[in-house]
C-alpha cells in the first residue's frame, strides 16, 4: 500500500529539513500557551501555515454557538480571546481523499518552576531528549505534522486530496477547540491527531468528568473549633466516599473488553482545593476540583447520576454535612469515551506507512486519557485516531519528548498523508 522507493523518497525530505523542524518545534514549545494566553501560538501557527501556501482561517470561538454541540464542557472562563485557526490545501481538482491533520497548542501549567531541572518554556536538548512544557504534548507532533507535508512538497510531489492543518485550543479541559472546527463546518475522510502515543495508534480512548465540590462549614475562632465545622476536614471525607467509586468502577472495567487488561483504567484526582480565609479560623468554605475518568459505552449522565448519589452518601456520613449537602458543579469536561469502528481503510493505511518507517508493526494503544478524536469518531462519522511520538512525564516536571522519535513520527505521518489523499509529481 505504501511504494517502498516512494516511502524513501519522502524520508529523505524529512531528513534534509529535520534541523529546521527541530528549530521550529522549540520555538513554538517556547511559547507558555496555557489557557487564555494561547494567542501567540495561535499567530506563530497561522504564519507557518501562510508561509507554506495554506488558505488560512483564524477565528474566534464563540462559546454560545458550541454549548448545544454533543460533549460540549464548559468551564468557568473568559473565551473572548479564544481562537482556531484552520490551514487548507486544496487541489485545482479533488482526486484524493482528504484529511484532517489536527494539533491543540494549549498546554497545562507549569508548577513551581524550581521544581523543574531546566526552564519550562526555554526548550533545551539533552540525551536525544527534548524538555519543555508541551513539547511531548503535543507540540512535537503538531510541528511534526506540518513538516511532513513539507517533506512531500520538498519531495516534488503535490497532494491529489484537500487537507485541512487544524490548531485549536482547550483540548486539556474541554474539547472546544475541536468542536468549533466541526461547528464551522470543516470534515475529512479521517482525522489524525499526532498526540504522543509513543509511535502506537490509539483508537480506544475513555470518556472524562469534572466537577467540582463546594462544601460550605461554619467558622469560628480556632480555640473553639469544637463549636464550629471545618470545610476542608469535611471535603475529605467527600474524597473517601469518591475513592470507594473509583474502585467499583474499576472492578466493572475488569470485564471490558478493551481495558481488561489494564490495572486501573478509572483514576479519579482532586487536582485543585482551595478553602479557608485564616489560619487560626475553621474554615467556613473548601472548594475542590476533581476529575475521572468513564468507559467507553458508559453514559455520561447516568455516570453523573452515580457521582451525585455518591456525594450525597458520603454527606450522609458527616453530621454537619448531613444537615448541610455540599454543591456539586459540573465544571469542564463531561466527555463520552470512543472506540474507533469502521475505519479499516485509513488503518490499515496507518500501519503500512508505520512499518515502512519503523520496520515493525503498529500496536494499538487503549488510552487512558481524553483526546480529541472522540468528537469526530463518536458523533460526526469521520474516523480519527492519534499517532504521535514517544513523550514521558507530560503534565509533570521535566515533560520531554525523544528526538529521534519525532523523526520516525514526521516520516510516517508523510507517508501515510501520500498514501491516504494520493500524491502526484508536482
């Protein structure tokens, strides 16, 4: 499916412009894109896609148009800077099938910058290693993508099918920036996110909620803190009771077809606690962030529904809380899981450029985090996968992304890109 001679051809434009995409990948993961500043990635992205010759559509997200759209997360934030920007190739005449190549450029905080060995946003290369805040997600893989569609270009070849380069945002808490592609009304024949999966596709992925706890107490002076109630003493109580969920639901997920295997697919975090005004008050207040993970298959509103009904009797347990039930709030995601059905062609298109690169089969990958895929896969019937470099500690200190990695992730995706849309000399 995928000619070895041509395969080498597109390789070898990989390896002559690698220095550059390197250079580009760092210079991009420089920037602290995290949410409500992704704006300068945005702009550095829309001139790479301009310089290239792509038609170049920069918008910005308007969150009442998305909110009736299936899976929609909303959080509490301003979205009046939030954009997506869409580059396009598009053939004189359409031959081929087309593609969606999608990146998301927002990435998670940094925590104490001491805690890190070098600067976050001041990529350096150690080992064959590249360090960075979102150079392993998924900045590399964005950059990456965009280079192997140079690779054909450098390579004499012109594409016979449209192509859609797509940068969005909020991929870590909503999804929203996939969404407003669809909402615009951008589609392919399959969409390929090079999220890192370590050169594995990943074509299962679980569905995510969040929410958040407010648990009111009753303040008093420290010294009679028996008069009064402690929110934060009582918010952790609430998190035992969740932890009991956690585990039911991970007993369940011991019979799923596509997580059996896997040791605690369900992981529940309370990611964000404030509460208190002074340490020598009880605290009347506690706000927790919290976060977990559903099948695939499980629905989201009955899933809801069992949260609540846990909170509720966990609240039972605490005498003040009893008389007092906590707010829950549904704060981001609330996200089906997908399985990647029906997509036989561009898979199987996937694993022949993969092995042409690697010399080794694709493994498929049961991903245990959320990913954009699942809007175009679940809801929209265009077959999406992610198939991206190897990253480790991504969303943790040190996050980097292997450098030789990048190269067999931008030689595959070039040669599926060929094999998928079709390609002719230019």
């Amino acid at each position: 499916m995928i000619d070895p001679a041509l395969a080498a051809r597109i390789a070898a434009a990989v390896d002559r412009n690698f220095d550059a995409q390197i250079d580009t990948t760092m210079r991009f993961s420089a920037i602290p894109s995290t949410r409500g500043a992704e704006g300068p990635a945005q702009d550095m992205m829309a001139d790479l896609l301009r310089a290239r010759g792509y038609t170049v559509d920069d918008w910005q997200i308007d969150m009442e148009d998305l909110k009736p759209l299936p899976d929609c997360g909303v959080i509490e934030h301003d979205f009046s800077r939030a954009r997506t920007v869409v580059g396009t190739l598009r053939p004189a005449q359409e031959t081929g099938r087309s593609l969606i190549l999608q990146g998301h450029c927002d990435v998670v905080p940094a925590g104490p910058i001491e805690m890190w060995d070098s600067a976050p946003f001041a990529p350096v290369i150690r080992d064959g290693w590249m360090y960075g805040r979102g150079a392993g997600d998924m900045k590399s893989g964005t950059i990456a993508a965009l280079y192997a569609v140079d690779a054909l270009h450098a390579a004499g070849l012109k594409l016979k099918g449209r192509l859609h380069f797509q940068s969005v945002i909020e991929e870590e808490s909503t999804g929203v920036g996939a969404l407003s592609t669809l909402q615009r009304g951008y589609r392919a024949d399959c969409a390929l996110l090079p999220e890192p999966s370590a050169g594995t596709i990943t074509d299962v992925c679980v569905g995510v909620l969040w929410f958040r706890l407010k648990v009111r107490g009753i303040p008093v002076h420290v010294a009679y803190a028996g008069t009064g109630s402690n929110a934060i003493k009582a918010a952790y109580r609430l998190i035992n009771g969740l932890e009991g969920l956690e585990a039911e639901w991970n007993r369940r997920a011991e019979s799923d077809p596509h997580y059996a295997g896997i040791p605690r697919p369900i992981n529940f975090n309370p990611g964000i606690i404030r509460g208190g005004d002074w340490a020598s008050s009880v605290p009347a207040w506690c706000d927790i962030d919290c976060r977990i993970a559903i099948l695939p298959g499980w629905d989201v509103a009955t899933c809801q529904r069992e949260i609540e009904a846990c909170v509720r009797a966990a609240a039972q347990k605490d005498p003040f809380l009893a008389n007092n039930p906590p707010e829950l709030v549904w704060s981001g995601y609330l996200s089906h899981g997908y399985v990647l059905e029906n997509a036989k062609a561009p898979v199987d298109m996937l694993r022949a450029a993969h092995a042409t690169v690697t010399d080794t089969p694709l493994a498929s990958r049961a991903g245990t985090g959320l990913n954009d895929a699942r809007f175009y896969t679940r809801f929209y019937g265009i077959p999406a996968f992610c198939y991206g470099p190897r990253a480790e500690q991504i969303h943790g200190f040190n996050e980097r992304v292997e450098i030789a990695s990048i190269r067999d992730t931008t030689r595959a995706i070039a040669a599926f890109v060929a094999g998928w849309c079709g390609v002719e000399e230019a």
